[in-house]
C-alpha cells in the first residue's frame, strides 16, 4: 500500500501532466479558430477535432471556443489539485515532484503566465473579429476570463515555485 506522500507526489505528477495538456490542447484550439477568421481561410465546410461531420466554418468557431473554455476550466481545476497536494506534501518529495517538466511547474513567471494567458488572448481575438454583438465580447470576456484567470491565479501562486532552487 501507498503511503500518503506517496500517493500524493503521485497526484501533483499527475495534475502537472493534466494542466500542460490542457493548455497545449487550449493553444490549438485558440489557434485554429483563429486561422477560421482570416480573410485566407475557405468557406468550405471544415472538421474540427472531436466531431465526424464537416460543418460551417463559423460553426467551427463556436465548437473550437466551446472547447478553449472547457479545457481552460479543467486546467483551472488541475492546477488548483497542484497546489492541494503540494501543500500537504513532505518538501523533499515536493521539491522533486515539482523537477517535473511542466508550465505548471516553471520556475519562470512569464511562462506560467503565458500558459494562461495565450489561450483567451487569442480565444479574445477570434470573438471580437467574428463576432455580431458586443454582448458577445461581454460574454466571452467573462467565461474565458473567468476560467483563465483562476487558471491565471493557481499557476501564479504554485507551491512548486517555493521549491525552485
């Protein structure tokens, strides 16, 4: 059986994989619903990840945002799990556990913040060229900027920072 320390370094490890997928998935999504609304994109119909059908570029957008939101809420809720179980963890364990290769865990500001920032910086973009209403950039404005900036938060304020060399 595990111990507590164990099972723990084992659920930071595991939390600062989820945030660097999260985000990675999050960049491509923002990125692609970008290059949905540039004056080169085709108004032929387009698939994107995750459906089985072609659909409308624009519709496109709105399943590609959807998407930057949900990942951006997820990796939100992992990177708050990091700092859970790094506050309960035994610093020897801790120091190691945070050497994991992750934006989470990045002893350098501007790289824990880029991660959460890019995402709804672009994800912004996308809405404000394409969209037909300010209540749509008001709307945008507050659920990307809800759930990245907790994100934004968490990753500011990691416990793996306390154990940069």
């Amino acid at each position: 059986m595990l111990d507590p320390d164990q099972l723990l370094a084992a659920n930071l490890t595991e939390a600062l994989k989820q945030v660097q997928n999260y985000v990675s998935v999050a960049l491509g999504a923002s990125v692609s619903a970008l290059a949905l609304t540039t004056r080169f994109a085709s108004r032929d119909p387009v698939k994107p990840p995750g459906t089985f059908v072609a659909v409308d570029p624009e519709l496109a957008q709105v399943v590609l945002l959807g998407l930057v939101f949900v990942v951006g809420v997820l990796a939100a809720y992992a990177a708050e799990a990091i700092n859970v179980a790094a506050g309960q963890l035994d610093p020897k364990l801790l120091r190691a556990a945070c050497s994991f290769p992750s934006v989470a865990a990045s002893p350098y500001t501007w790289v824990r913040a880029s991660a959460a920032l890019l995402p709804f910086i672009i994800s912004l973009t996308v809405v404000i060229r394409s969209a037909r209403s300010a209540p749509a950039v008001g709307g945008w404005l507050l659920l990307g900027g809800s759930a990245y900036g907790f994100l934004l938060l968490q990753l500011l304020h990691s416990s793996c920072l306390l154990q940069a060399p």
